[in-house]
C-alpha cells in the first residue's frame, strides 16, 4: 500500500476592508477537494456548540451516576444493618 503526498493547508489572512472583521480562513490547496474555508467566528461558533453539547451530556451521565451511587448506599446501609443485627444477636 502507498501513500499519498499532499499539497499542505495554508492559513491566510483576509484583507481587512474597512469595517469587516479581520479573519483567518483555512484553505486547502489540494486540488481534488471541495474547498471548505471556515471563518474563525464559525470555527468558535462550533466548538463552543460542541463543548456545551459534551457539558450536557456529561452532566446528564454524573445525575444517573449520583442517583446510582444513592441506591447503592442505601443497599449498603441495609446490609451492614443485617450483618450488625446479626452479629449482635451471637
């Protein structure tokens, strides 16, 4: 199997034209691709997008995690209750 030499991206600068936002697009220079340029607001956009989708999810997984936790520890204290009742009755 061989591999494939690649054209590397370049990241230039937008000229700043008066009012518009001074931005960095990345441009891929390989020919076969479709371009994609992304705009650093839609890249922050994203991942901030992303990370509070992760913040979400994860909060929703340490709630079931908490609620577990609860059950088994009263489970616990049931048990320990039994083997004391147990051992006091020897």
């Amino acid at each position: 199997m061989t591999g494939e030499i690649r054209e590397p991206e370049v990241i230039t600068p937008k000229p700043n034209l008066g009012d518009t936002n001074d931005e960095n697009s990345i441009i891929n220079l390989n020919s076969d691709d479709e371009p994609n340029n992304i705009s650093r607001d839609q890249l922050q956009d994203f991942l901030n997008n992303v990370m509070q989708a992760i913040r979400a999810e994860s909060a929703k997984q340490t709630a079931a995690l908490q609620e577990e936790s609860k059950k088994q520890t009263a489970l616990l204290k049931a048990e320990s209750a039994k083997l004391t009742s147990a051992a006091e009755s020897l």
